[in-house]
C-alpha cells in the first residue's frame, strides 16, 4: 500500500469531518464525491425555482411526463 499526502485547511478538515486519525483513500472518494452530488444538487434546486419547476404540483409534473411520453410515441 502506498502513502498519499495532501493539506488541507482547518476549516475544510472540520467541514468534512475528517476525524485526527489517517483517511481511507475510499472514504475520501466518497467524501468528495458526496460533497460534488450536493453542490449539484443544490445547484439543480436554485435552477427549479428560477425558472418555476419547483412550484408544479405532483399532478403537473405526471402530466407533463406523459405529454413527453406521448409526443416520443407519436414522432
């Protein structure tokens, strides 16, 4: 196995809970790639409400599926 080091900040160590013992390569993978689906995911969110998804009601949403669906199955 080998070694890897890498600095990171105080705030970043707290931020991400990173612990006073040494980090598995695999837990710092799923650290990062947590921290990426939530940036993306908050990102996605902002998106929705500037361009008023995140007001449609779950009917909307099915409804406007199927009108998808539908114009796929007719093209």
């Amino acid at each position: 196995m080998r070694t890897l080091q890498i600095k990171v900040s105080e705030t970043d160590f707290q931020k991400y809970n990173l612990g006073n013992a040494e980090v598995k390569f695999t837990d710092l993978v799923e650290i990062i790639t947590r921290e990426y689906a939530r940036k993306a995911l908050l990102e996605c969110h902002e998106i929705a409400q500037q361009v008023g998804l995140s007001e449609m009601t779950m009917f909307e949403i099915n409804a406007e599926i199927k009108a998808n669906r539908d114009a796929k199955t007719h093209s």
